[in-house]
C-alpha cells in the first residue's frame, strides 16, 4: 500500500512538471540552383534551378517545375563574352545531349524524353589551358564563378587484363605518371561502343568507375608513376554475364576510356557530392554540405574538364 501511494505521488510531481515548448522550425526558402560544365573540345551545358522541398508532398513536380528559363547567362573567356541560348535539348547536337545524360546519371534515351531545356552555345567550345567564367543575371541578382580547364595528364599504357581464373572477364589496367609540385584530380569514365543487332553502341553515355577511381586527386602520388585499375561502371545488360563478374569488361567489348582532369574547386564539389550520396541513409555519418565555387548565394558547380580518349579492345 505504502509503495502505491509513493508510486502515485511520484507520477503526479511528473504530470505537473511537464511544459509545453515551443520550437519554430525556420520555413523553407528556395535558392538558385546550378549544374554546369565545359570541357575540351565541348559546349558549355548549364540547368539552372530552384532547391526543392525534399519534405513537400509533391517534391517531383515541384522538381520538375523548378527549371529558371528567364535568367541571362553569359561565359566569358579571353575577355570574349557569349551569351548562351535557352533552348530544348534536342535542339542540341547529340553530343550535347549525351553530356546532359551523363549529368543526371541516367540513360540517352530516358534524358531525350525529358521537356528540359538547357543554356548552352553552338559556337563556344572549351579549349585546355584557359578559364571561363560564368555570369548569370536572374530577379536581378548576379552570380558567378569560374573554373580552369586544366592542361591533360595523358596516362602511359592502357590494356584490358583477363582476371585469374577466368578466361573471359578482365579489368583494365593503366599507368599514370602525375606531374610533380601540383596540384592534380582526375576523372575516369568508360563506355562500351560494341555495335548492337539494332545498329547501336552498347552504351550512349560515359559513366565513373564503380572502385576503380572515379575521381580522385593525387594527394598520395604527387609526381610518382602510379598503377591504376578501372572496373566496369555500367549497369549489365547481358543477362549471360555472370553476376561476380558484373563490374568486369567482357571479352570481346570495345570500350572508349576518358580520362580528365579537373581544377580544384571542381574535385572538392564533386569528391563531397560523393560522400553526401555514400553516407545517405547512414545514422551514424558525420553530415556533409558540398561546396559551390558559385558566388552570391547560389548552390552547386560550374566546373571545367580536360578529357583525353582511349580504345580499348578486350583482347589478349
């Protein structure tokens, strides 16, 4: 009896020791968003948008109506100043559009069906060793930012390299001897141009190595000739492909490696962006926000790249 009545006392100094607080979640506020590039050799391609309400009930559309279409935008380069069209992408050449495929990191086909358009140029293309800036006049307000297309790092031996105990999956191989007393990042992406029964390449669009490199910096190797080793990044679509050899190129297959470099504020956005997606979902990750080399309040990447291209036969 005693301990019931403890027990009821004890709740009731609980019950009368409890406040209502009030905590005010600031409310959402859209920003500019920019997804933009130039490479060697390639027109700039440049979406801009709204940051969407990830906590919206329509967060697609909402995506999908976030595209800006009334800004201006302009890059500049040697002092000479373009100004970039807004129109559809399929209004652009093929390999405009492949660019933008590989941006959103989906296929030629499914990008091709989008209503999106883009800013981009028929006439300017980027040329290594130069920088670009990127103006952007919208409500108003300017933003810019520029990026440097470094000068390539062309790698010393490419080849396809069977995997021990098969004799029909391999890995590609390389050498890379990094300039010394620089700074120095890279990109490596791959596409298989096997010639299909219906006529088409195998794949349309460049992917990152899944393990094999992706993008990386020569933080470890600075000035040393290094050995690299690329897997297969794209998704299989031979269902005769052994699943434990699903990152490995097949005998047979031709592949187009392309390896760029990129200046520093473009590896620090991109290496982050990677480790924003590899801890998504992780409740012990350390957050993470990339950077933007983008001044004035605006979110994500102009960057500049510098690609050199290898062909690469499966053969021994």
């Amino acid at each position: 009896m005693h301990k019931l009545i403890l027990f009821l006392v004890v709740f009731s100094v609980l019950i009368s020791c409890t406040k209502e607080v009030n905590i005010d979640i600031p409310g959402y506020k859209a920003e500019l968003v920019v997804d933009g590039n130039i490479e060697t050799n390639g027109h700039p391609v440049v979406l801009l948008s709204q940051s969407a309400n990830v906590y919206s009930e329509a967060y697609v559309e909402t995506y999908v109506e976030s595209f800006i279409a009334d800004a201006i935008v302009k890059v500049v380069v040697d002092g000479d100043t373009t100004e970039l069209e807004y129109l559809l992408l399929s209004e652009f050449p093929i390999s405009t559009q492949i660019k933008f495929a590989e941006m959103l990191r989906i296929e030629l086909d499914e990008v091709q069906l989008l209503p999106i358009k883009i800013y981009s140029s028929h006439v300017l293309k980027g040329e290594a060793g130069k920088a670009y800036e990127l103006i952007i006049d919208y409500k108003n307000k300017i933003y810019n930012a520029t990026t440097t297309i470094p000068q390539p790092t062309p790698l010393n031996s490419l080849k396809w390299v069977v995997e021990e105990g098969t004799t029909d999956y391999g890995l590609i191989k390389a050498k890379l001897s990094d300039p010394a007393n620089q700074f120095d990042a890279y990109k490596y992406d791959s596409r298989r141009i096997n010639i299909q029964p219906n006529g088409e390449p195998l794949d349309y669009v460049y992917r990152n190595g899944n393990g094999g490199g992706r993008i990386f910096r020569d933080r470890y190797f600075n000035g040393l000739t290094i050995d690299l080793t690329f897997k297969n990044p794209q998704k299989p679509k031979d269902s005769t492909i052994i699943s434990a050899y699903k990152r490995y190129f097949r005998r047979g297959d031709s592949v187009l490696v392309k390896l760029s470099k990129l200046d520093k504020n473009t590896y620090d956005f991109f290496r982050l962006k990677r480790e924003q997606l590899d801890s998504n979902g992780n409740p012990f990750s350390t957050p993470v926000n990339a950077k933007t080399n983008i001044s004035g309040g605006a979110l994500g990447i102009w960057g500049g790249f510098s690609p050199i291209y290898y062909l690469v036969y499966c053969t021994e």
